[in-house]
C-alpha cells in the first residue's frame, strides 16, 4: 500500500475504500498511476473524461475562467459564460427543450427533476425501473432500484413504486392520474448496459401525455454525446418533459443539468444551488461541447462504437462458454459474462486496461470521445487474454 491509499482509508468516510492504484496523471485515453504504470483508460471516472485527460483545449478554458471569475451565483446576477453555456445546451437538446436548472451532479440534476415534477403536476406518486439507478441522495434514491442502496436508509420518500424494465403492460398498468412522473434511463447504466427496447420509450411518452403525467429521462450517463446522438432518446425519437444530465458534460468538472420544455419551470426560489451555474464548470461545458462538434467526435462515437461493438460481439461468439453478450449503444458498452466479473477486472487493470463493472457480471466500458481504432482493438485483444 503506498502513502497515499493509507492516508485515504486513514480519513476518507468509509463510503469507498480498498484502492488497487493511486492515479496521478492523465492524457487522452491514457491514464498513469504512481508507480509510472500505463493504462488505457475505459472507465474515464465513470464516463467523465468524455473527451480525453488533459485536453489542451478544456485546460486553456478552464484556466483562463479561472483567472477571470469563478463564482456569480445565479440567484444575484447574470453571467456571460453561463449565459452562453445555457444557450449552447439548448440547441444541442432535443428542439422542444428549452430550459435549464444547473447543478453539479447527477444526484442533484435528478432531484431536482422529482422536485419539478411534483410542483408542475401537483402530483406525488413517480413510477422508476427495475435495474435503475438515479443517484444517492433520498429523492433519487428513493427512484433507484437496487435495494441493498436503499434499504440502511429507509423510510426513503414515499410515493415510488418500480416496474421492469421494458415492460410496456405493467408500466400501462402503474400509471395513473396520481401519477407526476415516469422516469427511465434510455439506457440503463449502472444496471447493466441495457437500452430501452424498441418502442417502450414511445409507450413511457404516450401513457404520460394520456395520464397527465411528466416523462423524465435521466441521461446522466447516456447524454453529452455518448451513445453518439447529443441525448439517447434522440435514437428514438423521444421527446421527454424533463432531460437529467451530468458526467461527462464537464470533461472532469462537476456539472448537471436539468432541461426542460418551455412550459415547464421552477417559480422563482423553489429550487436552488449554490455552486451551480457557476462560471468555471459553465466555461469546461462551453469547451467540451465545441470541442466534440469542431472535432465531429458524435460521428467518431457512432464509428468506434460499432467497431468496439463488433468486436465484443464476435468475442462472445469466440467464448461462448465465458461471455453471454455484448450489448451497448455508442461508447457505453458491456461485456456480460457467465460469472462474477470482480477478478476479470483486476487482471484487466494489471494488464494496462481500466474498466468498470455494471451489475455483477457485466464488464463496462466508457472510453473518451476521443479514443482511437487501435485503442480499442489493444483492449479487445486484452480482454481476449485474460478471459
Ligand atoms: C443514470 C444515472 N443517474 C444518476 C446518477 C448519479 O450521478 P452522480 O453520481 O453524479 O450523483 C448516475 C451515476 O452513475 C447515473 O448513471
């Protein structure tokens, strides 16, 4: 153990521990630890580095920013860079999004979608997924599925029920007039790596509009160019109420978003934060947004997650013993194996490959943006060997 994981289990809360590496230095897909051991990076901080480490054009954004202001709170004065941040945002959303509350994570992006939902409805009751995850904190916790999460903090807020994933009868059959809002991940992330199937994003919409009801999509993962479309509901055609966003949007600043249709709002102090909206993460989400359109990295995404896709796929039909499918969509990608994937991702690790789980069995690979067709061909024949 070096100093530095000592001195984090010495005095982080507990919440996270048993670090294999301490990671100082990143660049594009590469990422280097203490000990000056390489590694391809696929986990980016769960889809954070979105378009590559130390970007040159993020780092001059972010410290030139820094050098001019950094806090103007929202709730005093306007801001320029947030300004033109809020501006940018909404002509890369889907057209019929025209608003935007900002914050700093997923969690609190996804809050404040329950909290809008309820006071534009007048309504409690949200229906959430099977296999979701929307965050940590009570509200979005109370929409996450995994119990183990929820249940050390129960009573969680009422008025949450789950219904599987895909479903389109019994997701028919929970909604009603009581109902504010259905929310769903397009894809669902930390679940697995599984889209919505054909045609339930569509239902979600109908039975909203029928029932009164808001449809929230939480594109904390899925959005910011992942899937290779701005927001993972554009595949389908979707349009939601409320659009949740977070990750990668900063490159590696903290920012969450949440975008709204033009009749939707918040009234003046029902919601807040004071760190969001604030000038530098506003500045970071400027530049990586021009950067993936000046560099077409959408069209890269769509490209390189094919080939990567493509790639796992014929993996599986390699192994049929080991692995049971790949699946994805863009650059959120799985490999589901047949058994447990914690040692996999040590020997991928100690093979110069950082990649993550989602579930159990399901290896997750978030590369950048950015990342090349040689990359991802040195991590599919990593992959190949140590399965
Ligand atoms: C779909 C989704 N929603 C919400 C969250 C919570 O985001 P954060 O960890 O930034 O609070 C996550 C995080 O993985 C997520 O994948």
């Amino acid at each position: 153990m070096n100093k530095w994981i000592d001195l984090e289990e010495r005095h982080g809360s507990g919440a996270y521990g048993g670090w294999p590496i301490t990671l100082v230095r990143g660049e594009g897909s590469r990422i280097w630890d203490t000990d000056g051991n390489k590694y391809l990076d696929f986990a980016t901080g769960i889809g954070v580095a979105s378009i590559g480490h130390g970007n040159p054009s993020l780092q001059q954004a972010v410290s030139d920013q820094a050098g001019l202001l950094m806090a103007a709170h929202n709730g005093y004065y306007s801001n320029d860079i947030r300004a033109q941040f809020l501006e940018k945002l909404i002509s890369i959303a889907p057209e019929g999004l025209e608003r935007v509350f900002l914050c700093n994570s997923g969690t609190e992006a996804v809050e404040g979608a329950i909290k809008l939902a309820r006071a534009h409805t007048g309504r409690t009751q949200i229906v959430a997924a099977m296999r979701s995850f929307h965050g940590r904190t009570l509200g979005s916790l109370s929409a996450t599925w995994n119990k183990t999460l929820r249940e050390p903090f129960e009573p969680l807020v009422p008025g949450f029920t789950h219904v599987p994933f895909g479903n389109k009868e019994v997701l028919a059959e929970a909604i009603n007039e009581e109902t504010a809002a259905i929310i769903l991940e397009p894809v669902q992330g930390e679940g697995g790596v599984y889209p919505a199937p054909k045609g339930y994003l569509h239902e979600a919409r109908r039975l909203c509009d029928e029932q009164g009801a808001m449809l929230i999509l939480d594109e904390v993962q899925s959005g910011g160019g992942r899937t290779g479309k701005w927001f993972a509901c554009e595949h389908d055609d979707v349009l939601p109420d409320v659009l949740t966003v977070a990750k990668g949007l900063g490159g590696g600043l903290p920012i969450g978003a949440v975008i709204m249709r033009g009749h939707v709002g918040f009234e003046k102090k029902q919601h807040g934060s004071t760190f969001g909206g604030n000038p530098l993460s506003c500045r970071a989400g400027l530049a990586v947004i021009q950067f993936i359109e000046e560099n077409d990295l959408l069209g890269r995404v769509v490209d390189l997650g094919a080939f990567f896709l493509h790639s796992l796929a014929e993996l599986a039909e390699e192994k049929p013993d080991t692995i049971r499918e790949a699946r994805g969509l863009g650059l959120m990608l799985a490999l589901q194996l047949k058994h447990s994937v914690g040692p996999i991702l040590a020997k991928l690790r100690d093979s110069g490959v950082l990649a993550l789980t989602a579930g159990r069995t399901n290896i997750r690979f978030l590369p950048p943006f950015t990342v090349t067709s040689d990359e991802v061909e040195q991590v599919i024949n990593t992959v190949r060997d140590v399965l």
